[in-house]
C-alpha cells in the first residue's frame, strides 16, 4: 500500500503559530558587480542650430547637408499624467517625441510594464524616427522610449536629449543613457524642413548638428552594485544574451551579447555586441567598457570565444551581415571562393574588400580591458568558435553558416577543415577540457565526450544517454577557473532572446560525466531572519518574502520514494501560474510543471523535452538520491521579469532552472511519498 503524506498544517507569518523565525546576526553579502556609471556629460555647443520656446512654438529647421554625421536635440519637459497621447516635438514625416498611457499588459519588445505606478498604470515617453533603409529603400519607424515610473521623480521638469549618430539612437533623460537602438538607414534630409513643440510640456527645445559625442563620467555607478546571479543589465528592456568566457592571468573574463528588446533592435536584427564583465576571486565583479563595440551601421555581431593566442587576450565573433544585407552584397562569396580554390581560408582586410563585411574576425587586446577590432576576416562562418586543444594545437569549431571543426597555424587565415561533419554546426558550441576528457557543449542541446589520448572521431553522444549537464539555461560556456574548478555561465529565456545571467559550477564524476552545483561565491544576499517550519507543518500560507531560499533535508524511506514543492500564488488565482517541483526517486528524475496534477510525466532533452525554453522539462540520471540528501531552491521575483525564477539544486550535484512567467509566490506546499523532509528553512533574498 502506498504512503501518501499529505501535510497541511497552517501557518502564518501574522500570528506566528507554528512557524518560528530566528535571527542569523548578519545579512548573508552575495557577489557585487561594480557597475560602470550610467550618468554622461551631453556638451552641446553654445548655439544650436534651431531654437523653439514658449515664444516660438513653430519654426524652420537649418539644412543638414550630411545627415550621416547625425544631429542631437535638447529640450526641457514638464512631465504629467498623459490623458491622451499628446505630441512633445514633432518634425512631420521624420520625428515624433510622444507622452501617452501604454498597455500595462503588453511586453512586447519595450517591456515598459516593469515599471508601473502605483495606480497600475504605465505612461511611457517615446521618441520615433523615421529611416530609409539602405538595403531596399522602405520607411521604418525605430522608437526609443522609457516608462516614466523608472523615474526617480517622474514628474515635473526633466532635461531630456535625443541623439541620433547614425550608428546610435539613443534617450537621455536628465543626463542618464535610458534606452537605445542601433539605426539602419537615415532620415529623409529632404523632410527636415518644419519643426514644433507642445508648450504644455516643452518649455524650450533645441538642435545641434552634428550629433554631439557624449562622454561617460568617470567612476563607478554610485549606489548601485547588483548581485551577480540572476543580473540582468540596467533599464527597463536590457537582458544577456550569449554568454563566452575565459580565465588568464588570474582573472575571469564574461563576455556577454548586450541586448535589448529580445532580439529585436536594429529592426529585428539583434544588433547585439559583446559587453565584458571580470573578477578574480567570483564575489568582487568590475563592468567594462564593451569589448565588441558596434561602430558602423551594418555591424550584428554573434557569438565566438575568448581565447590567447600568442600571448594575446583574443576573442573571436561573427559579422552577422546577411540579416541586413542579401549574401551576394557581403564578402561571403569572396571568402567562399577562396576557400574552394585554395582548400584553405584566406587572410582579408574587410577595409579593402567591395562586399559588405560577413563572417569570422577577432578583436585583440594587450592589458585584457581594452579590445580593439582587426579588421582581418579569416573565415566565412559566423559564430567562430576558437580553442586550443590539450596539445597546443589552434582549433575551431564552426557554427551558423558552416560547420565541421578546422585547424590553423594563425588566427588570421589559413583554416583547413578536420572534419566536416562534426560537430554538424548549430549556433555556439564550445570545447572544454578536464582531466582524461574532452567535452564539446553546442549551443542549446548538445553534448560529446572522448577520453583525451582518443581521436576526434572517438566523440560520444551524452544526450542520447540521458547524461547531459542541460540545466535550463541557454548557450553555456564552460570555463577552468583556479582549484581544478569549472565554471558554467549562460542566461535563462524568459519573454524572448535574452535574459538574466546564470552561473553555476561544474562537479566531474567517475567516466567522465558531469553534474552541476550552485557557486559559493555567488549565493545570494539574504536577510538576517530565517523562518524555520516545523516538520508536520509544511503548508505555508503567508511566506515571508516572494523571492527567499528555501533548504531541507531529504530522507528516502524506499527507493520508489516522490517528493515536491509546490510554489503559489495568493489565494484569490487559486493554482493559476502555480509551479510544482518533483522529485522520483525510483526513476531518479527531477521536474518543473504546472501545479495540480501530481502524475505529469515531463520529458527530458533525451526524450524530446526543452530544458533551453527553462519552462516545463525533467533532467534524468540523478546522483546519490539514494541516500539522505538536501534540496536548496532560490526563487527570485522581479517586475522586470513578470514573474520569477527558480533555481533548485539536487544534492549538490544537480541543478536545474526554470521561469514561470506571472508567478508571485506567496504560499507553498510539500507532497510526500515514502520521503521524510527535514529542517526547513526559509531566508527572504536581501534585494
């Protein structure tokens, strides 16, 4: 007869009860990140070049005779609660700066609903401007814009600028960069005739052109150093994309693909670049200036690595041009070409070639901070993947427009392919070395192995055998850091491409394989107070926090032994966006889902499941849950999120994350079957 323990004791926060709370005598400090500051000196000349106040509402705008060298306006607004839209500046046909109410419903590319007043209403500030486009001359409107209620004072007068560089569209309000996009194509310089403000808001409005060249302030972001795990960058639609790493000379370097939008700036193209974070013990974290920086229009970049080659902190990337450009206009076919005619790459200067830059090049850089780009394409993949294999040799891996894996003498030229059918492409894979193995991890789903002293041909597929470290998050790069320890850092999908960063560590077991575990140095902050929940009441109807860590201990009465955790909403949504956690022992397999139904059977990576989406998925082949073990499980709730993230790990061995959109945990319960659950602890996140 089966034990089914269904334990249901009430407690609550307000009354105390069954619940006790003690005081651990100090907040838990998690890793920081010394943020870059965001405030920016915007020297506008003395005189613009057009001019409207109170006095003069409507007026003639000068001849810009080279719209490619950009133009900047500077105005004073007066911000209130917006009735109905109501047009700020407006210059017909090119620009509209707009106040108007946005749906606090809609996320799609803005998410301007992570910030919402206090009345649940989300007025935003917009600037469109209006671009031809280069390739095929159609008129696109790319709109910056903020949620007001990131403001630290939303209304009243505020000083806000709008910058156009021609490789930039970017909002300034009260000299702090708020949202940007990527420009593709230029206004219609012949439209720039007429422009007016509304004086219910502009007090005065003026343009300069050129567009004026702002300059970051020194020192870091003042107030303002966020946790490591789960960091998302600052503003209110500003995710991680692709994660690729490296650790020289003592130091960790995180390269991350900056987005904006889930993948839709630079009109849907990506317009992603490499921004660069560092440590050299895990806990201290310094930004840096971006390392890929995008400098012309028809720069995308995509995902490479990290790598040194003669002595030199190296890393490579991809143009991904032909989103913007049909391939016969790119320097593709050249690369092609020569790659037939010679069995080998080429070593080109884009600068000097007639197609638009496409493929494979690399930024190098001598003091590990700053980088600055080569200009060679050596390579007509657009996601290079370089490594240099355990016997020194110059490899790489070839993605997104190619495959196969090559090998050269120099990063500049002269790649000659090993094999052309493995690994069969992908968007990112990565090889990784540790002790008698070697691993490539590509891109999303896949994973090989070989002992070291085999041959490339000797890999094996790790996912067929339901061995793989695939834990929800999204392109993992694997990175050998000090103590023999690896490292796995990629970020979580949530509403699109793009999302926070996550990091976990890499444990190595007996032939090979390899499990997960949370980082000691980047556990989160909590707070002083830990509630503890006795043994024979584990339903919790007030939690103390919607974001906290919760630990306990796990003793298996048999092998076919099932446990979950059950994550709520308030009581009024009953299980609506409810996630449940399982674990079966007999199976040693691991889930997220939806609540409700304790027999769900999610599928793992092997069999067809999607742990990437970091939705509903199982893991498969647990390790030592056989055996008394302990669960540790971070639920962190943010606005910016519409939801919140779960990160749970399995005896210190596994790991798995998931995100469950509109969820705000505020009750929680446990199902037990022949599995004792012990010292439960509940600790509020501290931020």
């Amino acid at each position: 007869m089966k034990k089914y323990v269904w334990i249901i004791g009430l407690c609550t926060l307000m009354t105390g009860g069954m619940i006790s709370c003690e005081q651990t005598g100090s907040e838990q400090e998690g890793a920081r990140i010394h943020l870059l500051n965001n405030n920016w000196n915007l020297n506008v000349p003395a005189v613009a070049q057009a001019e409207l106040n109170g006095d003069s509402v409507e007026g003639t705008l000068p001849v810009l005779s080279d719209i490619e060298k950009g133009f900047t306006i500077k105005c004073k607004v007066n911000l209130c609660t917006p009735t109905f839209d109501r047009h700020l500046i407006e210059i017909p046909g090119v620009l509209d700066v707009c106040l108007k109410q946005y749906n606090p419903f809609d996320r799609n590319k803005q998410n301007y609903p992570a910030y919402k007043m206090q009345d649940g209403t989300v007025p935003v500030l917009e600037a469109g401007l209006e671009l031809k486009s280069p390739v095929d001359g159609h008129m696109e409107r790319m709109t910056v814009g903020i949620p007001l209620a990131m403001l630290e004072q939303p209304w009243g007068e505020h000083e806000v600028v709008l910058n156009f560089s021609g490789v930039r569209w970017t909002m300034y309000v009260d000299g702090q960069l708020l949202d940007n996009d990527f420009p593709l194509g230029y206004p219609l310089v012949e439209k720039m005739e007429r422009w007016k403000i509304d004086t219910t808001f502009v007090s005065q409005a003026e343009l300069f052109y050129p567009a004026i060249q702002p300059e970051r302030m020194g020192g870091a972001e003042a107030g303002l150093q966020p946790q490591v795990q789960f960091w998302t960058p600052t503003g209110h639609n500003a995710w991680v994309g692709d994660v690729v790493s490296l650790y020289h000379d003592g130091t960790y370097h995180l390269f991350y693909l900056y987005d904006r939008r889930g993948h839709q700036s630079k009109f849907g193209r990506g317009g992603h670049y490499f921004e660069h974070l560092s440590t050299k013990d895990f806990r201290h974290w310094t930004e840096h200036e971006a390392a890929v920086p995008i400098e012309e229009q028809w720069e995308t970049f995509g995902t490479g690595t990290p790598f040194v080659f003669n002595n030199q902190l190296c890393i490579s990337y991809g143009y991904h041009t032909t989103r913007i450009y049909p391939r016969e206009e790119t320097t593709l076919p050249e690369l092609y070409k020569y790659l037939e005619d010679n069995g080998h790459t080429g070593n080109f200067d884009r600068h000097q070639m007639s197609g638009v830059a496409a493929g494979s090049s690399y930024s190098v850089s001598d003091d590990g901070i700053h980088f600055r780009k080569t200009g060679v394409l050596f390579h007509p993949c657009e996601n290079p993947s370089i490594y240099v294999d355990p016997k020194g040799n110059l490899k790489m891996l070839a993605n997104y427009g190619a495959r196969g894996t090559w090998a050269s003498d120099s990063v500049s030229g002269g790649w000659r392919c090993l094999d052309e059918n493995f690994p069969l492409g992908g968007d990112c894979t990565f090889f990784f070395h540790w002790g008698d193995y070697d691993y490539i991890i590509g891109g999303f789903t896949r994973l090989w192995i070989k002992p070291t002293a085999q041959p490339d041909s000797a890999y094996q597929d790790m996912v067929a055998t339901g061995t793989d470290f695939y834990n929800g998050s999204c392109v993992p790069t694997i990175t050998e850091i000090f103590d023999n320890r690896f490292v796995m850092a990629g970020w979580m999908w949530m509403k699109a491409w793009g999302g926070p960063l996550v990091i976990h560590e890499l444990v190595q077991l007996p032939e090979g394989r390899i499990g997960t575990k949370w980082m000691d140095e980047l556990l989160p902050a909590t707070s002083t107070e830990v509630t503890t929940i006795p043994e024979n009441s584990t339903k919790i109807e007030t939690l103390p926090s919607n974001s906290f860590l919760l630990t306990f201990d796990v003793t298996p009465i048999t092998s076919g032994g099932k446990l979950s955790v059950c994550l709520l909403p308030s009581i009024d949504k009953g299980m609506q966006d409810a996630c449940e956690w399982k674990l079966d022992g007999a199976e040693k397999r691991a889930q997220y889902s939806f609540a409700g139904d304790w027999t769900t059977r999610e599928r793992s990576l092997r069999e067809g499941g999607a742990p990437q989406q970091g939705r509903n998925y199982a893991i498969e082949n647990l390790i030592d849950t056989d055996q008394p073990f302990r669960v540790r499980m971070v639920v962190k709730a943010s606005d910016k999120f519409d939801g919140s993230l779960v990160d749970t790990e399995i005896a210190g061995e596994r790991t798995m994350v998931s995100y469950r959109e509109k969820l705000t945990p505020e009750r929680m319960q446990f199902r037990t079957e022949n599995m004792n659950i012990t010292n439960i602890r509940i600790t509020p996140l501290a931020d």
